[in-house]
C-alpha cells in the first residue's frame, strides 16, 4: 500500500475542517431543540446514580437539554440506557474537572426498546467514560447505539472520551442511521469499536467517523462488517494497534461469504505504528476480499511503508463525502490539541503528551 495512494488518486483537498468542526451524516442531529412539544432545561445537580436532579433521571424524558451544575465522577450501579429521542447531554456546561461515567462494569447505550419505539435526535458532548477495571470480554459496552429492536437514528457524538471498555467503544449494531462521531478519544481498549448486526436484514447507513483518535487500543479501529452502505472514516488518527481474540487489528473491514459486505471512504487518515503485544507494522488495515464484497474507496492515506497492499481500494468516481477533510500532514497539530472532553484529566494530558512527543509534533499546547 503506498504511503499516500498518490498512485491512484492525485486529487487536491477542495475544503479543511476547521479545528473541532463537525460534519457528517449526524451533524444535523438537533437534539432536544428539534422536539415537536418543546425544549426544557434540566440540571443535573447530583453525582449520584439516580434520583432527582441525577443524570439517570434527567434523561428519562424527552426534551431535555441536560446542563451539569455539578462536577466529578458519576459511579453507574446499573446500565444506564437511553430509550427517549430528543435529548442534548452537554457537559461542556459542567465545572472543572467536568463529568466522568465511571462505567463499574455497567453499559451506557442509546437503545431503541421495542415497547417505547426508534430513538433518534440525541446529541451527546463534552463527557468522559472510564471503565478501568472491568475484564475484556465481558460485552459492556460504552455508549453503544443499539438498533436491534426499532432503530436508532439522527445521533451526534463528540469530544468525548471512551476509555478502557470491557467490550467496544461506541459500537454501532442492528439498524443505524445517520451519525457522526468526531473528535472523540477511544483508548486502552481491547476492542475498539465495531458496526454491525445479529439481523442480518439490518444495515448501518451514513455513518461518519471523523477527526476521532484512537489511542493504545488493540483492534477494531474501527471493525465494519455486514450490510452497511455510506460509511465514512475521515481524518482520523490511528496511534497504535494490535491482534487479540479475532485477528481484528487496526481497521479491519471484514468478509462474510455470501453476504453484501460494507461500502466505505477511507480518507485521509493516520495509521501510526506503535510496537506492541502482538501488532506489525503491516496491519494497520485488513480487508477481506471476497465475491460479495462492497466499494471500499482510499484517499490519502497514511500508513507505515510496511503496509503493502498495493491493490487496496477501487477505482472510479470519488463517493461525495459529508464529512470535511482535513489535509492528513496537518491532522496531529489540527487534532490534539483539541480532541476529546473540554477538561482533560492528568491520565488524557499525558497520553496526549506521549503522542505529541512520539509524532515529533511541533508548537501543540498540551491543554490540561
């Protein structure tokens, strides 16, 4: 694979994000302010799981834009779940050092039940989820968007951290429409983050991935499997990757005989190799060719000289993409300094640090 695809595609960049922009299939997504009764404010004025003025209880309703008068940790006793569409959870609103979800073993996920119907118009910024300590393996998930029983649609996701999930980060399953998740931090995780289904007449459409870094995980960076059409990953960071239970490694599209498999953007992105457990250089993307397999386009990309599949992507007109690019030679100084939650604990300042360092990156602060 060459360093840069300046082989198969000379285009020039025709627009750059400008920092912390958000496009993409989602950026639509009005939240609370798109609710036909009306927008009310509610202040999470508690740390506790539940009760009034809890995070639990604030999003129990539809409507809500949801402000933090209060700031800390936030310890799940139970799955926290959100079954209600129109909903904006702001925690740039919280005090230093803003609002962590200390996960404790418990998933956080927009889900469509099948009593209460699709969920949709949710907007979700500026929080932390942290589930150090709980084993992989054990398919808890952190704000995973479950469309298995009624869809989910119309979901933005940014400048949110996603650390140390038992399962994935911000998984996308069953039926799936139109979301971003950008400039969000996902790392030390063993399984990133994955699209796909247990209902195979189930797709993800318009699914955009933008400005996100993904940092010290293991695989799944993203993993995309099944039906799924209109997906873009742009201008994301890949710092460090791996093998674990399925060979999954850095971006992994997947093959599953017989099936209609993904369509996908890859543009402009940086997949930089960090030495780890049991990751090469050259794996920093996998795709399983197959038959069935779906239009998978590459654009200035870049990834480590190793990485050798020189006939990865296909040829023809460029898909439109709804996510703005950023030129990848400018995407470290565009991308840490602003990644992630509005406040940074010292564990993210100092990984930051560590990849700033690492990419030789020049004249980034280093927000705390």
């Amino acid at each position: 694979m060459s360093s840069s695809f300046a082989w198969m595609f000379a285009a020039l960049w025709v627009a750059s994000a400008e920092p912390s922009a958000v496009s993409g299939y989602g950026s639509d997504t009005r939240g609370s302010a798109g609710a036909p009764q009306g927008e009310t404010v509610y202040r999470v004025t508690t740390l506790e799981d539940c009760g009034p003025g809890s995070l639990r209880d604030a999003v129990s309703q539809s409507g809500r834009r949801i402000v933090f008068d209060v700031a800390g940790e936030i310890v799940l006793r139970e799955h926290l779940l959100v079954r209600v569409p129109y909903l904006t959870i702001d925690g740039a609103t919280a005090p230093a050092p803003g609002i962590t979800i200390r996960q404790a073993g418990h998933t956080t996920a927009i889900e469509a039940s099948r009593t209460l119907g699709p969920v949709h118009d949710i907007i979700v910024r500026h929080l932390a989820f942290d589930d150090r300590g709980t084993p992989h393996g054990s398919e808890i998930d952190i704000l995973g968007l479950d469309g298995e029983r009624n869809p989910v649609h119309h979901v933005l996701i940014e400048h949110c951290l996603g650390r140390a999930s038992g399962d994935g980060v911000f998984d996308v399953w069953g039926d799936a429409a139109d979301v971003t998740i950008a400039w969000n931090l996902i790392c030390d995780t063993e399984t990133a983050l994955h699209l796909s289904t247990g209902d195979l007449k189930q797709t993800r459409r318009r699914i955009s991935f933008h400005h996100n870094l993904f940092a010290r995980n293991n695989e799944r960076q993203i993993r995309i499997r099944h039906a799924a059409a209109d997906v873009e990953f742009v201008s994301n960071l890949v710092y460090g990757w791996g093998v674990m239970d399925w060979g999954g490694s850095g971006l992994h599209i997947a093959y599953d005989a017989g099936e209609t498999n993904p369509s996908l953007a890859i543009v402009g992105n940086l997949f930089h190799f960090v030495p780890a457990r049991t990751a090469k250089p050259d794996e920093g993307i996998r795709w399983e060719r197959g038959p069935d397999e779906g239009r998978v386009y590459f654009r200035d990309n870049r990834v480590p000289p190793e990485e050798r599949e020189a006939d990865v992507g296909t040829a023809g007109d460029e898909p439109k993409l709804r996510a703005v690019p950023s030129p990848v030679d400018r995407l470290p100084a565009l991308l840490l300094p602003s990644v992630g939650p509005r406040h940074r604990d010292p564990a993210t300042a100092a990984l930051i640090a560590e990849i700033v360092r690492d990419l030789r990156v020049a004249d980034v602060e280093v927000r705390p």
